[in-house]
C-alpha cells in the first residue's frame, strides 16, 4: 500500500498517465463523432495503424512534424471516405465494413514498410516532438504539443455537438433519420461528413506513437487501442467530457501496473498486472453501460424516402 501510495504521489507517474490517454482520449473523440451520426467504424485500430505508418514516412522522407500529422489525417479521412460510402452510400453491414477497413489498413501499412524499407534490420527513426518545458503547469510541460492538442479537441467537440446547428443536425440524423430527413437535413452528406472526420481524428492517434511518445514505427504499436477507444464511448455515454474521463482511467490503471512492475512490489505473477487496466475497464464499463443512452439509429442503414 505504501508503493501504491507513493506511486500516486509522484509526477512522473501522472506524467505516464497523461501520455498513455493521448491516443485514447484521439480515438475516442474520433469513434464518438461516427456513432454520434449513427454509424459504428470498427476500423479505427486499422487506422491507427495507417496514421501512425504514413505520418511516420512523411517526417522520415523530409516533411515536418505537423506535416506528419497532417498526412495522419488524410490517411484517416481517405478510410473514412471508403468506410462512408460502404455503409452510408451502399448501406452495407457497420461491422463487416468496419473489420474490413481494420484488415485493408493494417495490411497496406505493413506492406508499405515492407516496401519501403526492404533490408533494414530495424526500424528507422525520426526527431519527434519535444516537450514543452515553457509550460508552468509540471504534468504537462513534459508532454507534446499532440497531448495539449488532444485535450483542447475535448470542449471543442462537446462546443460542437451542443451548441451550434451543425451538432443538432449531427445528432438528429444519428437519433432518428427520418424526423432530419423532413427538416431538410441531408442524412447521407451529414453522415459522410461525420465519418471522414472522425476518421481524421483516428489517424491523429497513430502519429502520437510514431512521433511523440515514440520515434520509429514498428508492428503491433497499436496494440489494441482502436478497441479500447470503441469501449471507452460506451463507458462515457457518447459525451466528450466522460470520454476524457474514461480515458484517462483505463490511461491510469495503465501506468499502475506498469509501475508496479517496474517498483519490484508487484507480489502476484506480471500476466495479472498486465489484465489489471482491462479487467477494470470491463468492470467499468459494465457499471456504466446499462445506464448508457445510446443514439437510436446507431448501425441501422438508412435509405432516404424509406420509413
């Protein structure tokens, strides 16, 4: 108890805390804004994946860091745009579609570097983004501009969603199409849009590992995040402020066992550590998510003129 105690007392492991939400609290954010319009992307970890890949290779090719992450961006919209006219356009199964996108992106990544990089027996590295010391505030002077940047995006989207005309149409076509179909909200483009732009928000993720908490990019970086972040919507009931809580808790039962570990007062066999910040997410998640008021229309397809 008094590791755990010390633990909690010391910067460096908030510090870990933060680092490790910062492509949660992206993807999160991202899968929120497709499921607020009524559509499930699952191919937010294949995504990331394609962020972190191809911000990574722009920054190694000559581009600056904000170029990388601008690349990231428009891999995720490309996804996006692939995944919008799948179940938007052809209205094909959310699931299906999704899994796919995870496959296509994950293997065109690995084959990009493959290609890229044929005869390296490690993986190249770049300069990534230095931390900004001038901040006064500790916790987030040691961090990249990513994580302030992440942070900002959370009152941002909620500002969106709730308080101007483009939050309520987003809202409507994902409670009930038809009703913002007869107020003359374009379902389709409205949907679209909302798709391509959480995608972008994906793919930000990915260049947070290749160029901020890491300089290289590597296979299974990802690592399951895509899925956590699908979790962490239901655990913060679609509302960005809740995501940023969820994400910083599954961030934090993270750095937990990670510093158990390290601290030598871990007493149980490390597999157990290691499911800690899953099992307790589950747990969470479970607590949370009977009471969870999910958008009506969410994975139903919609064909305009149909009721």
């Amino acid at each position: 108890m008094t590791e755990v105690l010390d633990l909690l007392l010391n910067a460096p492991f908030w510090v870990a805390v933060l680092r490790i939400a910062t492509p949660l609290i992206f993807g999160t954010l991202g899968v929120l804004l497709c499921e607020r319009a009524g559509v499930l992307n699952l191919g937010i970890e294949g995504i990331m994946v394609a962020g972190a890949f191809s911000g990574w290779l722009a920054v190694f090719l000559g581009a600056p860091l904000w170029g990388g992450v601008a690349v990231a961006a428009l891999t995720g919209m490309a996804f996006g745009l692939l995944h919008a006219w799948l179940t938007v356009g052809l209205a094909l199964s959310q699931h299906v579609t999704g899994l796919g996108i995870t496959l296509l992106a994950t293997a065109l990544s690995a084959y990009g570097y493959r290609v890229s990089f044929p005869k390296v027996s490690a993986p190249p590295t770049v300069t990534p983004f230095a931390a900004m010391d001038w901040l006064p505030i500790p916790v987030l002077s040691a961090q990249t501009p990513l994580t302030l940047l992440a942070l900002a995006l959370v009152p941002l989207l909620a500002w969106l969603i709730y308080r101007t005309p483009a939050g309520l149409a987003l809202r409507m076509v994902g409670e009930n199409p038809q009703a913002a179909e007869g107020q003359g909200i374009p379902v389709a483009p409205t949907r679209t849009a909302a798709i391509v732009a959480g995608s972008a928000l994906m793919g930000v993720a990915g260049p947070f590992l290749t160029l901020s908490a890491f300089n290289a990019f590597f296979f299974n970086m990802v690592n399951g995040r895509g899925w956590i972040c699908v979790a962490l919507v239901v655990f913060a009931s679609w509302r960005p402020g809740k995501a940023l809580l969820g994400a910083l808790l599954f961030a934090f039962f993270d750095a937990l066992q990670l510093r158990l570990q390290q601290s030598g007062a871990a007493v149980l066999p490390y597999q157990v550590y290691l499911m800690l910040p899953y099992a307790l997410s589950i747990l969470a998640l479970v607590l949370v998510a009977r009471k969870a008021a999910y958008p009506q229309a969410l994975m139903q397809p919609y064909r305009k003129g149909e009721r």
